[in-house]
C-alpha cells in the first residue's frame, strides 16, 4: 500500500523561521489508522504485523513497523501524546514536510497474509484563533489480491 504522508510537527512561515524557531504558525498531527478484515468476530484474533517505509521529499529513506490486532490508530510520531507512535523519528523536524509511505504485506507471525485497509489522518491546527482543517488521505493497494476471511460469530435469526 502506498500514500503520501503529511509529516507531524510545528509550521513555519519560512524556512529560515524554522531554522531560527520563531514565528512558529500552527502544529500538524498525523496519525495512521489500520484494520484488517481478516478476522473472527467476538473470538480471539491474531495480531496483524506491517512493515514501512517512509520516504522524505529527497527520496531519503526511514523503515518502521507496527503490530495490532483486528484495527489500531496511532500517531506517527506521539506529537498529539493520545497514543504510542509508530516511531518518534517521523516528524518534520527530521523527514521534512512531506513524503511517501510504502507497506509491505500485511501478515500473521506464521507469515500468513491477511487483508489491510489504511487511511492517513491529518489535523493542522494553526496558532492564532483561525478554524482547524483535518483531512484523510487512504492507502492505495496495488492491485494484488489477497484472500479475505471473515468468521461471523453464528447467524443471529430475531425471534428464533
């Protein structure tokens, strides 16, 4: 799956207010939602293992990973401190503004491939009194299939 990734952190009005850090002009968070469909309702699930890597605008490269089970939303870097990041290292201060995220196969700890559905959350919130924008930007999958398994808990007939 493939997307690009508006990086977390302070904005700036230029470059040299960022290098200077002054004049800082909002706050961008970022968070990565994942669930897989592959699963076994109101039973015990297997945790789902995702590989990245992520990509700056210089097409410089950094690798990450994260694991959950049945679905998860998470911070990229834990800028907004409601959730674990998926690596603190994935800020704008270190990839830059903007960039690309590539995963690898979804699968068990068997290796067993399983079915993924991303979406990438942005929320830029600016420093004066101006309205908060927050927008979605989904993983795109490249087209290879991958068999999806879903086990119902029974069939729920109403007045049986």
């Amino acid at each position: 799956m493939t997307a690009t990734v508006r990086y977390p952190g302070r904005t700036f009005l230029t470059a040299a207010a960022k290098l200077a850090g002054t004049s800082s002009t909002g706050q961008i968070y970022t968070k990565l939602s994942l669930l897989t469909l592959d699963v076994r309702s109101n039973r015990q699930n297997d945790r789902t293992y995702v590989d990245f890597i992520f990509y700056n605008e210089g097409e410089m490269s950094h690798s990450a990973g994260t694991s959950f089970v049945c679905y998860m939303t998470r911070d990229l870097d834990g800028s907004s401190g409601d959730s674990d990041p998926i690596d603190p290292f994935l800020n704008n201060v270190n990839m830059g503004r903007k960039g690309l995220v590539v995963s690898g196969p979804a699968q068990r700890l068997d290796g067993t491939r399983v079915s993924l559905v991303g979406l990438l959350e942005v929320i830029e919130i600016p420093d004066d009194s101006g309205a908060a924008k927050a927008y979605a930007t989904p993983l795109y999958h490249d087209g290879t299939p991958v068999p999806t398994i879903f086990v119902p808990d029974g069939i729920f007939v109403p007045g049986a």
